[in-house]
C-alpha cells in the first residue's frame, strides 16, 4: 500500500522512472509523448544533459546557503541573465520556489510598495475572472478559478474580479476586435472608479491565460490600454507568466507580444523545466528603490529563497534556451503544430475554438458549433479525453469549467520547445484519435 497522499484519492497512477526527450517511460515500459509539459514545465524534455551536469556540479560545491545569510553565485548569476533580457524596467529578481510562491511575493510587494510611498489606503487587488494565480490563499483569492476557490471561500480576501480578454465567447458580433480590446480593458478603469481612485493598488493578469481557460491571448490593444489605466491611477501592473513565460509562447517573456512592461512580472514552471523546484519575482528599479531607499527590507521570506541548486538548474536551463535559441525554434515549430491543429480540429463538430501562441495551445469543445454551446458537465468529457488519450501513450492537460468555472471543457497542449515536427504530427495523431473515440459515440447522446 501506498503512503503518498495523492492528489486524487480515485485510483492508481503509473510509476514513472525514467525520461528521454519528450517522453516520460513508467515502470511497465511503457513511453508516453509529453504533450503538455506536465503543465507546461518541462520545456527541454526530460533528459538535458547540460542542465543535469549543472546540478551535479553545484551539488559538489554548495547545496544550500540561506539567503539571510548569504548570496550565492547561480544565484547571482541567474538573475543578472534574467534582467539582461527583461522587459524594459525590470531590475531586480526575487528566487523563489515555485508559481503561487512567485505570485505572493508580488501581492506582498505590491502592498508595501505603497504602505512605504505613504499611501496605505491602497488595499485592493484586481484581477480577472476565469484566471489562475496559485494555490496559497494569497494566490487563490487573486485567481478567478472558482472551482478551485469555491470551498475555500471564507478563507481568501475579497479580490474585485472583472472580465477575461476571451474573444471566442465574448466579442460581438458587430464589434471590431480592437473595440472589444478596449471595451474589456476599460472595465478596469471603471473597477478602480468604484472602489476609489487612491484605494487599488494592482492589477494582476496572465498574458496569455494558461490552464483555466486554455490558452488564451489578449487581442491586440487589450494590455497597451490595461498599462495606460495603470499609469493613470498609480496602479502597479503585476503580469503572471508563471505558465505562459521562459519562451513558451514564442517569446521569452510573454508580454513581448502585447509591447508592455509590467511593474512586477512572475515566473516559474519553464524557468526550472521540471528539473527543480523554481520561480522568480522580477520588478522594477522604481518599485525596488520604494523598499530600499525605505524601511530596506522586504517583509516576506520562505526558507529556499534562492536555492543555490535550484538557482543553477535555472541558469542552465535559461542558458540553454539562449544559446540554442529555442525561442525561435517554438516559433516555427508553433506555425506548424497551429496549423496541423486546424487542419485536423477547424472543421469539427465539437471543436469550437483553437487558440495560442507558440507552443501553448488550447481546443475548446461544444456541442453545438453555432451557438457555441458546450457539453453538460455531467459528461465529464475533458477527463474522459484525458483518460483515453494517457492509455494511448499521450499526456495532455484537460479542464472542465472553461466558461465560468463549472461549464465548459478545453485541452490544453505545451509540449516540449525541442519536439521535432514528426513528434508533434505523431501527438495531433494521439489526440485526434482520442477526440475521435471519445466524440463519435457522443453524437448519439446529445
């Protein structure tokens, strides 16, 4: 019997044991093509000797320093890698050990960031609906997962929520997409109106919304607006590339595609690549200096702040995808992995929409392609997608309760930056035969 407390009590999983490339083999044999990256971790595949080396000789050295203390060098020398590529204005990196550790750190900065400007009035945080920011209570009560937010509830403060940047469903039918760009962006200025001028004091967002609403970018327009609010009313800006980040989407940071800098920008997932537990915080000279030139110390901290080990996978991994340039590689191989999904999917009769950008890729279903009508939730069909699709060797990142938290399903893809074509066309093979299976008995029951 097993001791682990697994995340679903229902069941047994496979006992993974080895990595090659973009596939994970458990203990049968058995190969399984890594189409989502875990959730959207593992962007070198499972086997980079450089990073692995990198680990064993910082393991050799130092394994663990801590940060109140001590600097170390990996982690010194990835944060300067880090910023030399940043957006403009972002100055400092703050190491954590994963995403909702990132995005609590920024919800803290944020707050003593104007508690030090003289302005403790500002409280409130606003976010977006149909959004995911972590799983601490700080993180969670950011997000817009209701799902994941619903028991927990009387636990998390009370965050303003305003609408996603989802064009499929929400853009009208008469409107212009960058009029529907400025009408959901406007919602902030009007959110900040309500709860006071002087009384926010961020806005958090994903760039490209990850596993909640599967794969979903702004249009263009959306964040120039969303920074222009910002600025206007002393609101810092605190985007969440956590899932969408490190080059996933064709960008090293996502929001080099909407031509915007952040005050404050999160990372993590793709920074580690799944071979340690890492995140970071970035923000600007502006809001660094607020702290420095202040009370001088951050009030927040976690014991592996700057994990010396974890700092140098980091490093290695983010040097590997410079110096390869990966970036670009997920670019192209993201033209052709689009375009093979629409090849396949456009013309389904239960796929209402394809979206991304790079090598991040979402499918959402429905049942009924004019109205855009998804399944019942009782048909259970992003888990049955899931299952049926695992049997066949491939891993995929399914979600119920794409529309509102209970209705609505989507697959989520973000295989690995070094998948070759051939190896995309195999996993669109693996899905479309899982979409296939699970579908065409359905067409009977709906």
């Amino acid at each position: 019997m097993s001791h682990i407390f697994p995340r679903s009590c229902h069941g047994s999983r496979p006992v993974a044991v080895s990595g090659d490339g973009c596939f994970i083999i458990d203990q049968s044999g058995k190969c399984y093509f890594d189409g989502s990256g875990g959730a959207a971790v593992s962007c070198l595949g499972h086997s980079n000797p450089h990073v692995v080396e990198a680990i064993k000789e910082q393991l050799d050295s130092l394994a663990y320093a801590h940060t109140r203390f001590f600097t170390s060098l990996p982690a010194e020398e990835l944060a300067s890698l880090l910023i030399a590529h940043a957006p403009e204005g972002l100055e400092k990196v703050y190491l954590v050990s994963g995403g909702s550790e990132a995005v609590e750190s920024a919800i803290k900065l944020a707050r003593q960031y104007h508690v030090e400007r003289g302005e403790p009035q500002r409280r409130h945080v606003i976010a977006r609906r149909q959004s995911y920011h972590g799983n601490t209570l700080g993180a969670l009560a950011v997000g817009g997962n209701e799902w994941r937010r619903a028991q927990y509830a009387p636990l998390l403060v009370d965050v303003s929520h305003i609408a996603p940047c989802y064009e499929y469903m929400d853009r009208s039918a008469d409107e212009t997409v960058e009029d529907y760009g400025l009408r959901v962006a406007n919602e902030l200025e009007a959110e900040i109106l309500r709860l006071g001028k002087d009384a926010v004091m961020a806005f958090i967002a994903e760039p490209v919304v990850g596993a909640t609403l599967g794969a979903v970018p702004a249009v263009p327009g959306y964040f120039k607006r969303i920074r222009e609010i910002c600025n206007q009313y002393g609101v810092l800006l605190i985007l969440d590339e956590v899932m969408c980040g490190m080059g996933r989407t064709g960008y090293l940071y996502a929001c080099e595609a909407d031509e915007v800098s952040p005050d404050i920008l999160c990372i993590a997932k793709g920074l580690g690549a799944g071979f340690q537990p890492i995140g970071a915080m970035l923000c600007t000279g502006a809001v660094y200096d607020t702290i420095a030139k202040g009370s001088g110390f951050f009030q927040h901290g976690h014991t592996y702040l700057g994990h010396p080990v974890a700092a140098a996978a980091g490093r290695a991994v983010l040097k590997n995808i410079i110096d390869r340039d990966l970036v670009s590689q997920v670019r192209e191989r993201g033209r052709f992995l689009e375009r093979k999904l629409r090849e396949r999917f456009a013309a389904h009769p239960y796929v209402g929409d394809i979206r991304g950008r790079g090598l991040f890729w979402g499918i959402e279903f429905v049942q009924d392609r004019m109205g855009k009508e998804p399944f019942p939730p009782e048909v259970n069909l992003a888990n049955r997608l899931q299952k049926v699709a695992f049997e066949a060797g491939l891993l995929c990142y399914p979600m119920s309760g794409t529309r509102d938290g209970k209705n609505g399903d989507h697959m989520l893809l973000a295989p690995p930056f070094i998948a070759s074509e051939a190896e995309l066309l195999g996993m669109v093979d693996m899905l479309e035969k899982a979409i296939n299976s699970v579908l065409a008995p359905q067409t009977s029951k709906v």
